[in-house]
C-alpha cells in the first residue's frame, strides 16, 4: 500500500505533462505583433532625417567632400570607403529602418483607407530613394525590402536612370492620394513634419518633383528638358510649392537630451570631448571674403554658421597646442594636410557648428569653451527649403538664358529668412540679432548681385549655385549632387593645391608671418559617388556588384562629366 | 543495539539473506597497506556463498560463516581483492590496485556506468587537485588537463568570465559552451552583458562562477554526442557534471569530520611591455601634447608646458609657478598605475553520518581583490546537505546551497566608439613623459585631470569612478528520493531548481568623456529560474550464469526556464556623488522582458554486456518543445555505442600489456529554438516629442522553424602497459551538425538585418589524446607526467542556399567574425590593403605608404590548429611538487593593445626610429587600385622612405593601418602551474586534534612565450574581449592576464 503512494509520488509529475498546454508558452509577453500606423510613422520620419544628416548619416562625410568641414577622419583624403561607419549606419537606417516601416504604413494604409498615411509614405519613400541614388548612383529598388512580401533576400541593384521616373511616377501618386477627401483615419502629431497637413506634403512632393527635373536637365535633349521643367513650373498653381520658410521640408529636433531629440551632429560636436568635425578653411574664406570669387564681401551668417571657442587675441591656445588655421578666433584644419600641426589635439579651441546648422551656439563673441548646454540642439534637418527652390529656379532662368536677379535677390533674401528661422527655432537664451533685413544684409545681397550682373554667363551660374552652397550649409546631399552635374561651386582642390597658406597675422601666438605654409596633398581623386556599404550590404549581398573599382569616374547618370 | 542494526543495514546493503543457524562467527580488522588505516565500508563476503558484511568505522567486521564456507573474500572499491582463510582475529591488508578498471563514471542524467563499459570518451577531475593552488576560477583547471576541452581566459580582472569549448563550435549562433549540470540541474554559464562589450561595459562574469569550488566532488567532462545524447537538446556542445558534495551526502559511517582549507595569494600583471624611454609625446622628433611618443629625445629639451592647466590651477602648490615641467622619461609610469592584488579563500566542510543518515556542510568565503585599483570579487557560499536511508528502503537525500558573488570593476571597450570610456584607453599605452601616477588624478571636487581630457579619462579617475557593481545570488536546491522495489528493479525520483539573480549597477561619472561629462548610470536585474525533474526507473539483472548482463533505464524529464531583465538607463547625475537612479535627471527604460520556456523529454536506454567485456548501448530519447512550432516541437534522436575490452575477451593480458579497450559510438542529439523565435514582431521604442514610437524588428523570423541535429561518430581506444604504469586514451571524432537554427544575415536592401530560420552544416572533426606514464612509481617516491593533445578543425560546409557569407557577430566595421562556406567558423574579415596580382602591396607614390582597398577579406582564423597540455607530479616521502606547461598552436588574435602599443611608439620595438623606411612594393594608383606602370609595361619599385613614425601612425603597420596587420598568430608556450608541498605525516598528527595537515605552495602562469607577437609588447594572445561569448579572436585593449603567488593550507580534524 505504502510502495503504492510511492509510485505515485514519483509518476505525479509524468502524469502532468498530459496536458499539452504546459508546452504553449511560446507566444511573445514582451513584444507586439502588431502596432497601428501612428507609431510608425514618427519612426519613419526620424530615420529618414538620420539616414541623411550630419553627426549620424550621409551629411557627415559628404559636409567633408563638399569643403564646408575639415575632418582627420577617412573622409579628409576623400576616402570613406563602404566599411565606414556612417555609410553602413545610413545604409541601415535607410532600408530597415525608414524604408521597411514604410511600406508597412502603405500597406496598412491602403488597408484601412487612409489616404494620407499611403500618400505622405510615397512622396517620402520618393524622397528617401532619390536621395540615395544621387549619392550612390544604381541601388536597390525594385527588389527592395521585399522579403517580408516576396521572400526576396538579396535584391538586386537597379540602374539610377531606371528608377528617376519612377519616382516622379510615385510622386504624382502621393499627391492624388493627399488631394483626396479627408478619410476617418488620417494623421496628427504623429506626422513630426507637417502635423498632418495634406497641403504641405502636396506643397513638398511638387518641390521634390521640380528638384528631381531640374537634376537631370543635362540629361539627353537639354532644350527639350528646360521647356518641360518650364511647363511644370506653369502648371503647378503657386499655391502647390512650397512658398514659404515654414512651409519648408524640414525634420523639427527639440532641445530634449533624453531619449536624445537634439539635431544629431549637436552633440557630436557640443557633447562629445573628442569633436570630429572642424569647418573648413575654404568655406571660411569664403564668407570671409578672403576668396577671389566674393572677394571683400564679408557675409553676415557667419555668427550664425560657426562658433568659435577661441578668443581672437588670445595668444595660449585652450589645448596647449599650436595651430594649423588661425585667423583670430577662428582655428581649424585643412583638407588632405600633411601639416605638422595636424594632428594636433584642439578640441576646446577649434571652431564648431553654430546655430543654424545644428542647434549650436550663436556666436556672440563671448569665446566659451562649448559644452552640452552651450546650445540648444534644436535646429531642424532641412531636407528641401523655400530657399532650395528659389536657388533651383534662379538655375533655370539662368540656364536658359534669362535674366535671374529678382530670383536670386529673393533667393539669397530667403536664404537670411531662413537663418532667422533657424535661430528663432534653436536659440536657448541668447540675445540673437535679426538677420533678415539688417543693414549688413542688405550690403551684402547688393554686393553678390553687383557681382552677378557684372559676371559671364558662367560667372552667373556659379554665383546662383554658390549662394545655395552656402545657404544649405548642414544639409550637405543636394551640394554634392549640384558639384556632380553643374561643376559648381568650385571646391577646393587638394591635388593642385601643393600648398596652402594660413592668414598672415591671424595667430596672434606667432610672430606675423611666422604661420608656415602646409602641405596638402590626396592620392585619390574627387569621389563622383559614395562606395555601396560593405558590412551591411555587399559583404552578404550575393546579387550585389563589386564594389566600385574606381570611385572618381562618373557614375550617376546626370553627372557632369557622363 | 546500535552495532546490531548496523550490521543488519549492512546486510541489507551486500543483499544477503537469511543467517545459517549452523553457522560460525569470525571476527577480523581490515588496513590499508599503503597507510596502515582501518579500511572503512570494505566488503566481507564468504566465498561461495551469498553470506557478506562490511567493516565499520574502526575497519573491524564480524560475520556468520556457514558450515561451507571456508575463505572470505575482501573487497574495497581502488583496491586488489584478496582471499583468506576464514578464522577468528584475522587481520588483513588490502593494497592498492592498479589493475582494475571499474572505476565508476557519472554519465548523461546521473546514470553511473563502470568506465569498462563506456563507449565513448569521458573524463573525470579531482577537484582536491585544483584546491591545492590558489585557483579562484575552477573552470581554468580544465585547461590542458582534459583533452577535447578549449579553456579560454577574458581580462586579467577579478571574477572575469572563462570561455570553454568542447569539441569545437558545432552552433552558428548558439553560445557553443557545454552545459552544465549541477547535481542534474543545468545552470547556464551565459554571461549577462549590461553593455555592449564592443562600446564599454565590464570584464563580467560568467555563470559559472557562482558555483563554490569548495563543495564540488566530481566532475565529469562528458565530451561527444554520444556520451550527452540523453541530455538532448541542450548537449551537442558536451556536458560538465558536477556533483556536490552536498548534493550527494552517502550512507557514510563517520564522527564529524572538519576540514579547513585556506588560501592566500597575491595576483600581478603577468607581464607589462618593455617600454622605451628615449622619447617622450609628439610626433617626427617633435615635442607636442600628443598621444603618441613619436616626439622629441629626452634631453633635447629642458621643459614642456604642464599638459592641462586644471593640474596648476587646482593645486598650484605642487606645480612649477611658471607653469612648465621636466621633459624626462617616466619609466615606471605604467607600472604605477597598478598593485599587488591579494586572493584570500577560507572553507570549512563538515560532514559525518551514522551509515543511514549523513549530513555535508560547505562554508566558504573567497576575497579577491585585483591589480587593478577598486577590482575587486568575492564570493560567500553555504551549501547544506543530508541524506537518510528510511525504515522502509526508502533513501531520500536532499541539499540546498546558496552564494552571493560580488564583482566589482572598470569599464572596457573601444574607446574610439563614439561615446565610449575605456579604462584601458591609454593606460598600458601612456607618452613616455606622462606621470599619470605621480599627479592629482581628479579635481577637488572629482572631476578629472588628464593630459587631454577631451581624449581620455585619466586611468586613475576612470578606475575609481566610471565602475561595473554586480552582485549574484544564486539558490540551488534538491531532492531526490531512491527505491529498490524489486531485486532487479528501482526506481528515483529528482527535483531541482537553480535561481540565479543578478543585480548590476554601471556607472559613468559626471566628468568622463562618456555621456558628455553629465554622468550615466544602468542598472541591470536580471533573473533566471530553472527547474529540473527527472524521473528513472532502471531494471538491471545477470542472466545465463552470469555471462549476460541487462540493464534498461526509462526516463521521464521536464525543464522549466523563466527569465526576466529589467534593464534602466539614468541620464544625468543631479548631485554628485550618489549613484541612485532617482538621483538623475531623465530615466529610461532599457529593457523589461520576461521570457519562458519548457521541455518535455522520455527516453530509455539499454545496456547489454556480454562477460564483462563486451558491452553494447542504445539509447532514444523523445523531446517536446515548447519553443517550436506545434507541428514540429515533437522530434526523437538515438545513440548507439559500445566497447570491447580485447585484453580481456582474448586473454592477452601479460606483464608488458596490461589492458586493451576499442571503443565507438554513434549518436544524433536534436536542438530546439530560442523562445520567441518564430513571429516577426515590433519594438516599441521610446517616444519623440510626446508621441510613441514603434519599429518592425530588424530580425525577421521563420514560422515553420525545425528543430537542428547534430550527428557525431567517435571511434577510441585505451591502451595501457607495464601493469597500467602507462596509458593511452585516444580518441577520433567527427561532428555534423545540420539544419542549424540560426540568423542568415540580410543585406539592409532586403528590409531586415537577419532571418531566422533553418540552415546550413557545420563540421568538427578532431582527435584527442590523453597520456599518463608512471615513471617511477616506489612507496616513497613517485614521479608521473599527464599529456593531452587536442586538435579540431571547424569548418562551415554549408550556409543556406545562394547565402555567401553571414556576420557571426558584428564588432567593428572594419574587422568582425563571419561564417562562410568552406570558412573555419567565425574567420576574421577585416580591411586590407592593395596588392598586386602576386600579392605584393601597392604603395602610394604620394606619400610611400600603403593604400586601403574597399573590400574586405579574410584576415585571421581564431581557432587554434592544435593544444598540447603535460603535467609532472613528483611525490616523495611526504613532499609533492606538480608543474603544468601547455601551449596553443596557432589561432588568430586581432589585437588593439598591440596595435596601439606599436602605433604610440610607447614600446622597445619602435625604439629604432631615427633612419627611414622603405616599405617592399609598387606604386599603385589609389583610385583603382592597380599597380602603376612605366613606359615599357613595368611596375615600379617603390623607393619613398618613410619614417618610423608614419611606418606606424600612418596608412601601413599599426594605429590607421588596415586589420589585416594587427591580426597576429597566437601561439603561445605556458608554464601554467607549479605547486609544491607537504603531507604532514599522520604519526606527527597523532597526537594533535588534526587528522592531516597539508601545506602547499603554488604559482600561476609564470611564464609564457608568444612567438609571434611583437616582442616587447609581451601581450598575451589568452586575452579576449568577449568573455564567454563565441566571437573569439578579437581584443580590444583588454586587462592584461595575471600572475599568481600562493600559499595553500588544508587541515582535517
């Protein structure tokens, strides 16, 4: 009897797997199967803005090759290869992350009938892939992220001048879909950008569409093309591009530190001790002046463009170092140096980002060693401003041999509205002066359009795309597409350069005249595309190419020299 | 009375029945001949009867002999069986046997097998050895003491993980360790990373570690497939087993006996760099603030401007007023970052019974501080068990042990990581001129002062600021209960548990680099509760006269497993100084999961033998798995294997060949999934600007997931000669597994970074051989040598269809492991520079150095080609001294201390810097890639001289270059171990209150020989990053190993 129970004991717990429910544990407490579109899509916007802004994306090395920042990292040789961090990282950001979540919001979209959800997520995936193929020529399209529907694992590249039309083709269909009648789910603040404006996307896709046209005008017949850029311009009521500052396609940061919602090369530069990214020499001179193309015209954004930690008299750099750039305040680096002072750790003495490119700093002339509450981080990425377009259509008036002066005059004004914008979004608590309008605004739009009207033809041009050079200052993508198919602005050009001389009596440390010239020199030449990301993309890509063998030949189908 | 059920229990035990009533009592006593003890438990039986008894605890034994009985046989497990005339008072000596070989092993679910009948390898630890040595980590002992088994160390800091491998990595994603069975439940030895060890977090701890070396009684290391089968899903990478001491209390027949063991050593850094001190900071021969010592001779220059200002500002009382200091080399200023660390381990274990109830008791307390300043790991353990033989036959046995482990650390990693603080950032690498040690390290108020704070933490600062807490308690507990319901037939029944909690704490004060100098602090709690129940019911009898004997067991197994982590993320510390979650500004959370998994199992297994020397196993067990999909969470594996004891089958047994074993075994062990792995889900991710966020996960899955095999065949032979003074074990193996459970990784294109799912073959096929040669084996002076030679090559034969490659884990952009077909398992692939079609590199005609080429290659191959481990043990009268060296054949390292301490130009190697280099090769065009050639179709020599400098700083050898040369060849030669020490003689001890005393004196890692490592580096190519994770051969700026001094007393009374 007893041995009985202690059978019993002992099978009791065989006995209870019978029930085969013990095993049905396996469904997921700690993750969703699903989630309604309202969480997706800020997650798409914010990602979209990484893939491409300085600090976190392709803005990072691109700041560099387009000759706004000077940096000791593989860009500064014009060597950011596919391993490099930022291009993986933008190459993740971009398919996974923004893109992936996209075509879920489409599909769910056109599931539910919201229009709106399907129409904001063509004009971005638009957006998002021709920016990737201006940058990276032939690319993933139409086998992208189709592993979820298709059970594609290794999409194929598709050719650049392949996909342009059918963007513009998913363009018009976003805007059908957003000039649609207001459906039972549309969106709110979920839509970081626009709030849910169906206008302003429709505003936005127009702008993208006359980018697009205009970026491929040298493209085949170029006569052909100007009348249809024309057309498109007189079709499309005023009322439907963007028209104003704040109408502008931008991604709104705020000041908030965590989780981090500040401008991502803010504290990269504010934060961070060991700061990567100096501004450059060439652009320096530039605004200053100092180069022969705007030659004595100083121009009033730089408070707004950059900070400088140093105080212009001080003669003990805050590193303990010397410099390779000096010019009072103002201490950087050059491109392709082989300088002595290169290397040189000046980290709390080199000039930084200001306000208008990330949320830095207006500079005052106070001199701070700047620190993650000298700023606020709160500027927006600009993906394609009221600015932009002014630029963009000052270029085809000119192309066309028109007259551009009313253009670029309310292009360059728009460009100091927008400095104003900037500063009005992402100042903390400094007294920052109004731009717009301001004396030394005035002075200076005068002195660029004395130049223009005197200026050839060429002259003109390269006044029109450099004025946008200098205004998109922190959006880099669009400069570097400009460089490739217009030849301008003329960029600095390590390779003939040999060597480069700092301002004589800009380093009040050295006896004038002392500052030694410093060798600049780079094996490879400029790079007409970025290299395809390796670790995340053709290191497990069976159906990708090789990696470009030779970066400095033309490549994207509107380059210049195709 | 008590002596009378004594005896009745005993002869209860030897299954003896009823006494003769025409039977004679005779008395005797039983010694050992070697130590002239009473022989306790010896088995007393009549010969040709079933009349027997055992001795008692005085050695002394009575028993009823039966008018046909006339000898008695005396047996006793390790000793020769010897027959005596059965007559009153006899006295009889039992010596020691060498020959037999019935040594009992503990295999797969507890089952105990006679080594004889085994068919596949498993081998067997004396932990008392490792307790002699100062040892704080037991796993270690394994190293080059157990062929087959891979024994890898982390970072040279308190209670840093171990690494082990058995058999290669037979898992694409799994962590390839054994498990680990703890008195029959499996505690993993997984290590909880807090932090991406790639970007920061600690030298953490393994699983392992919160097991007290002081109660282990066994371990078994079952190797192959075979040997593990029954433990199924969890054991295609073998199987440790340990058994407690309190977990396995027996029917012993003892007064109370304490045994004390205490040890103390002290731990150093094994071996530091051979710093140059002709150069100080800078670079070309120049003076400047800089990280590398590339700058001017000492000499040439009488002063430098203080680095950082804070240091005079602050304390200007101990600065110069000019505000300039000596330019003088600091020879030691490496050295005086760091101290001597102490090792204190005390245990006291208790135990006696009665012969039907016996009781264990392990105290311990370990206190461990490191050569790091602020390291420290201690670990406080209390293991409890006892065990009763009831009335009824009934023998239940139950144990419960507990230990809290505490570590305490500095933060890791790759510096360069963007917002990373490495402790080790500069520490080993510091400018010749640097006196780290010799200046303030922090401001008053704590913030701290470097050379270049924007750069680096100061070592100092970092070491006692920007620290990893972790506390670990772990509960395990037992019970187990065992009947004989018939002659051939019983039946047990265990049920354990093991609870492991975890609670970290990471902190990066308000001042580091890291963070942006505002602060950070991560807690981490973690929890990970396991219950195991296993029940048996095993039927064993002789047949045909002996001749055949069965045994048959049915098993029944259940697993539950639940995880829960909450991981929080505390930004901005509000008031110095208190490093609570509630004292920061913005909190996070990290991670709050909970994760769940169940296993059900029944299998049997058959053992047939056929006079002791042929014996024929099979074995199958069933798995249902809650992890898989329903229609295939069912999946049934089987094992076969058998030994054939030739010397004995055919008689050949002389002097010269003592006994001769072939042995082979087969088996297939199934694997399931990780939980959760079957649905694509979405991360909620934390809101932006007040609206929730979420994002479909990178890893999409495979609803349809299959469970993964691995198949194995092992052939082995024991060999051994001259009355067994020398043995052979050898074994040959190869391992298919298949139909892997792993992540194909995606291109980013495809929308996901990896898939879940079915795929692939691994192979590791390999050889193991284990030698013991007793050279002089006299009463008073032996001498002996233990040899193991372990090979495996690990090769991917297939990934899925089309796959080329797949990330094995993702560390670096420009260097991380892959998988790939044809690939050893998880092969470098790093950057590389241009060469031409011979494999001459291309130079840049600009500037003389190399140039980078895009893709990517293979540039090392972390699995060493073979190990080789000898051990001498030399014993006379009472002294013994033991020596351990092994040593690692090949395997790759990429190693960012070496890098670095060549690109700093900080050691002896760069030392000859003061002529140019040119660097053998052609010129090359950057942009394509491709040789330049002249005129007439050649390629041109290159002719550029460089400096030492640039040779490597700039695009070529070291700090800048390509990985491929920082991945160097780790061979390495070891002398591991050396213990010396003293039996004090029992006749000495008599008439003190002690029983034994020993006393030993003991080194670790004296000394080692990496052949092809930069010479003055002296980095020792044991050292990882990763811990006990798979992705091996990568380094980056890890503790440097240690040494170890000890001194080891062990007491009984």
């Amino acid at each position: 009897m007893k041995m009985k129970k202690i059978f019993l004991l002992f099978f009791l717990p065989a006995l209870l797997v019978g029930c085969t429910t013990w095993l049905d544990v396996n469904k997921d407490p700690n993750n969703p199967t699903d989630v309604p579109m309202t969480l997706l899509l800020p997650t798409i916007e914010i990602n979209a803005a990484y893939t491409l802004a300085p600090g976190q994306g392709l803005g990072e090395d691109l700041a560099v090759y387009t000759h706004q920042v000077s940096t000791r990292e593989a860009a500064n040789v014009y060597n950011a290869d596919g391993n490099e961090f930022y291009l993986n990282q933008a190459w993740n950001s971009m398919y996974i992350t923004t893109l992936q979540n996209l075509d879920n919001v489409i599909v769910k979209a056109d599931a539910s009938n919201a229009p709106y959800y399907s129409g904001i997520g063509k004009i971005l995936k638009a957006y998002m892939f021709s920016q990737f193929v201006d940058v990276f020529g032939d690319i993933p399209f139409s086998q992208a992220n189709k592993k979820a529907s298709d059970g594609i694992l290794y999409p194929k590249f598709d050719k650049s001048a392949d996909i342009y039309p059918l963007l513009i083709a998913l363009l018009d269909s976003g805007i059908v879909d957003m000039k649609k009648p207001v459906a039972a789910i549309t969106p709110g603040a979920d839509d970081l950008i626009f709030g849910g404006s169906a206008k302003s996307w429709i505003k936005t896709a127009n702008t993208i569409k006359l980018k697009l046209l205009i970026q491929t005008r040298l493209v085949g017949d170029k006569a052909k093309n100007l009348a249809a850029i024309n057309t498109f311009l007189t079709a499309t009521p005023a009322t439907e591009l963007i028209g104003k500052t704040s109408e502008g396609f931008m991604f709104p940061y705020s000041s908030v530190r965590t989780p981090d919602q500040r401008h991502p090369a803010y504290p990269a530069t504010y934060e961070a001790t060991q700061k990567t990214d100096d501004m450059s020499p060439w652009f320096y001179e530039i605004l200053k002046g100092k180069n022969p193309l705007f030659s004595g015209i100083i121009d009033p954004r730089i408070p707004y463009y950059f900070y400088n930690q140093m105080d212009p008299k001080a003669t003990a750099g805050n590193d303990g170092n010397s410099f390779e750039y000096r010019d009072g305040g103002f201490v950087s680096i050059y491109f392709g140096s082989n300088g002595p002072d290169n290397g040189r750790a000046q980290d709390k003495s080199q000039t930084v980002y200001g306000i208008y490119p990330c949320g830095g700093r207006y500079d005052q002339g106070d001199a701070q060693v700047v620190s993650a509450t000298s700023g606020t981080g709160a500027a927006p990425y600009r993906f394609l401003t009221y600015a932009d377009r002014l630029f963009l259509e000052a270029e085809v008036i000119q192309a066309g041999g028109g007259d551009a002066t009313a253009k670029l005059t309310s292009a360059i004004t728009e460009a100091f509205k927008l400095v104003d914008y900037v500063a009005g979004k992402a100042n903390g608590s400094q007294s920052i002066p109004v731009l717009a309008g301001s004396s030394n605004a005035t002075d200076y739009i005068n002195a660029i359009i004395g130049l223009y009207t005197a200026g050839s033809a060429e002259k003109k041009m390269e006044i029109i795309m450099t004025q946008k050079w200098i205004s998109s200052f922190g959006s880099s993508i669009d400069q570097y597409t400009d460089y490739r198919r217009t030849g301008y602005p003329v960029l600095f050009d390590p390779n003939n350069a040999v060597s480069v001389t700092p301002p004589i009596g800009g380093d009040p440390s050295r006896t004038t005249g002392s500052d030694p010239a410093v060798n600049v020199s780079c094996p490879r030449g400029f790079p007409r595309s970025l290299p395809w990301a390796i670790t995340n993309e053709l290191n497990v890509n069976k159906n990708a190419p090789a990696e470009k063998s030779d970066l400095t030949s033309p490549y994207v189908f509107w380059d210049l020299k195709k | 009375m008590r002596k009378l059920t004594f005896l009745l229990t005993c002869l209860f035990l030897v299954g003896v029945g009823l006494v003769n009533a025409q039977s004679r009592s005779v008395s005797g006593s039983v010694f050992s001949a070697d130590d002239g003890q009473p022989v306790i438990g010896a088995t007393v039986k009549v010969k040709g009867t079933t009349v027997g008894t055992i001795t008692d605890t005085d050695g002394k034994f009575r028993i009823n002999v039966p008018a046909s009985g006339k000898n008695l046989l005396i047996s006793f497990v390790g000793m020769k069986t010897i027959e005596v005339e059965a007559k009153n008072d006899v006295v009889i000596k039992l010596e020691a046997d060498a020959k037999q070989m019935d040594e009992v092993v503990v295999t797969a679910v507890g089952i105990k097998r006679s080594q004889k009948s085994l068919g596949y390898a498993a081998s067997t630890m004396a932990p008392e050895d490792a307790l002699n040595k100062s040892q704080p980590d037991f796993l270690k002992e394994l190293q080059g003491n157990v062929a087959g088994v891979d024994v890898r160390s982390s970072q040279g800091t308190p209670g840093a993980a171990t690494r082990i491998n058995i058999r290669g990595n037979s898992s694409f994603f799994g962590d390839n360790e054994p498990l680990i069975i703890v008195d029959g439940v499996p505690i993993g030895n997984d290590q909880v990373a807090t932090t991406s060890q790639t970007s920061g977090g600690g030298a953490y701890s393994d699983g392992f570690s919160s097991i007290d070396p002081n109660d282990i009684a066994t371990m078994t290391v079952l190797k192959g497939s075979a040997a593990a089968a029954l433990y199924g899903s969890r054991a295609s990478n073998g199987v440790i087993i340990i058994k407690t001491k309190s977990g396995n209390v027996g029917g012993m027949k003892k007064k109370l006996e304490v045994t004390l063991n205490s040890s103390w050593s002290t731990e150093s850094i094994a071996n530091l760099p051979d710093y140059q001190n002709l150069y100080g900071a800078g670079s070309n021969f120049s003076y400047s603030n800089a990280n590398g010592s590339w700058g001017a001779k000492f000499g040439t220059l009488d002063s430098i401007p203080l680095q950082n200002s804070d240091w005079k500002k602050y304390y200007p009382k101990s600065f110069p007023s000019s505000g300039n200091i000596a330019y003088k080399a600091q020879p030691n200023n490496v050295k005086d970052l760091f101290k001597t660390g102490l090792v204190a381990e005390n245990s006291i274990n208790l135990a006696g019974g009665n012969g039907k109830s016996a009781f264990n008791v392990t105290l311990s307390n370990l206190d461990q501080t490191g050569y790091v300043p602020n390291s420290s790991y201690g670990r406080t353990s209390i293991s409890v068990g006892g065990s009763s033989e009831l009335a009824n036959g009934l023998t239940i046995r139950g144990s419960v042990s507990f230990t809290n482990t505490k570590q305490l650390g500095s933060q890791f990693g790759e510096n360069q990581v963007s917002g990373a603080s490495s402790s080790f950032a500069r520490a080993l690498f510091l400018a010749r001129n640097w006196d780290i040690a010799g200046q303030p390290y922090e401001t008053p108020t704590g913030l701290p002062i470097s050379t270049s704070n924007a750069q680096y933490d100061n070592p100092l600062w970092d070491f006692q600021h920007n620290t990893v807490n972790t506390n670990v308690d772990r509960v395990m507990s037992n019970f187990s209960a065992e009947y004989k319901i018939l002659d051939w037939l019983s039946a047990s029944y265990q049920l354990g548990s093991s609870i492991y909690s975890l609670d970290r704490k990471e902190i990066i004060d308000i001042g580091s680099r890291a963070a942006g100098g505002k602060g950070d602090i991560k807690t981490d709690i973690y929890r990970h509760a396991e219950f195991e129940s296993n029940f048996l019911l095993t039927a064993q009898k002789d047949l045909f006269d002996d001749n055949f004997s069965v045994k048959f067991i049915l098993g029944h197994n259940l697993n539950d497993q639940n995880t829960t982590r909450q991981a929080n993320d505390g930004a901005e510390i509000s008031v110095p100084g208190i490093y609570s979650l509630t004292n920061t500004k913005t909190q996070t959370v990290l991670e709050d999961a909970i994760t769940q998994r169940r296993l059900v199992g029944v299998f049997g297994d058959l053992t047939l033998g056929y006079k002791n020397y042929v014996f024929l196993n099979v074995s199958g067990r069933n798995d249902w798995s809650s992890t898989l999909p329903i229609a295939n969470r069912s999946y049934f594996y089987p094992a076969v294997s058998g030994s054939f004891i030739f010397s004995d089958a055919l008689d050949i047994k002389s002097d010269l060949f003592s006994i001769g074993k072939i042995r082979a075994g087969w088996a297939k062990v199934g694997n399931d999934a990780s939980a959760y792995s079957l649905v694509n889900t979405y991360g909620v991710l934390t809101p932006f600007n007040g609206q929730a966020t979420a994002s479909v996960g990178s890893a999409s899955k495979d609803p349809n997931l299959q469970p993964e095999f691995t198949q194995e065949v092992e052939l082995g032979t024991m060999l051994e000669f001259f009355k067994r003074r020398l043995a052979f074990d050898f074994t040959w193996y190869n391992k298919i597994s298949t139909n892997q459970i792993g992540s194909i990784s995606l291109p980013a294109s495809s929308g996901f970074s990896s898939y879940l799912t079915n795929f692939g073959k691994i192979q590791n096929t390999g050889v193991e051989l284990d030698a013991t040669a007793k050279v002089i084996d006299n009463r008073d002076f032996k001498w002996s040598f233990h040899y193991t030679f372990t090979k495996n090559k690990n090769t991917v034969l297939e990934l899925a269809n089309g796959v080329e490659r797949i990330q094995l884990n993702g560390v670096l952009d420009n260097i991380s492991p892959y998988l790939e077909k044809g690939m050893p398992f998880g092969y470098l692939r790093g950057t590389v520079n241009y060469r031409d079609a011979q494999g001459n590199l291309l130079i840049d005609p600009k500037t003389g150095l190399l140039i980078p080429d895009p893709n990517q290659k293979m540039v090392g191959d972390p699995n060493p080609d073979y190990k080789m481990g000898l051990g001498t043990t030399v014993t006379y009268k009472n002294f013994f001294l033991s020596a351990h060296f092994d040593m690692t054949k090949g395997g790759d390292i990429y190693s960012v201390t070496v890098n670095t301490l060549l690109g700093r130009g900080v050691t002896q190697d760069t030392q000859d810097r003061e002529h140019t280099w040119v660097i053998p090769g052609y010129y090359g065009d950057a942009n394509t890639g491709k040789p330049i050639l002249d005129a007439s179709g050649n390629k041109i020599a290159n002719t550029i001289q460089v400096t030492t400098n640039d040779l490597y700083f700039g695009n070529s050898f070291a700090i800048n270059g390509q990985t491929e040369f920082s991945v160097y060849d780790a061979t390495v030669y070891r002398f591991r171990e050396l213990t010396f020490g003293y039996d004090f003689n029992k006749k000495l001890l008599a008439k003190t209150p002690f029983g034994s005393a020993t006393i030993s004196f003991s080194a670790y890692n004296l000394w080692f020989y990496a052949p092809n490592i930069p010479k003055h580096t002296n980095f020792d190519p044991e050292t990882n990053s990763y811990g006990s994770t798979s992705t091996q051969g990568i380094e980056l700026s890890a503790a440097p190993s240690t040494r170890r001094l000890g001194v080891n007393l062990k007491l009984t009374f």
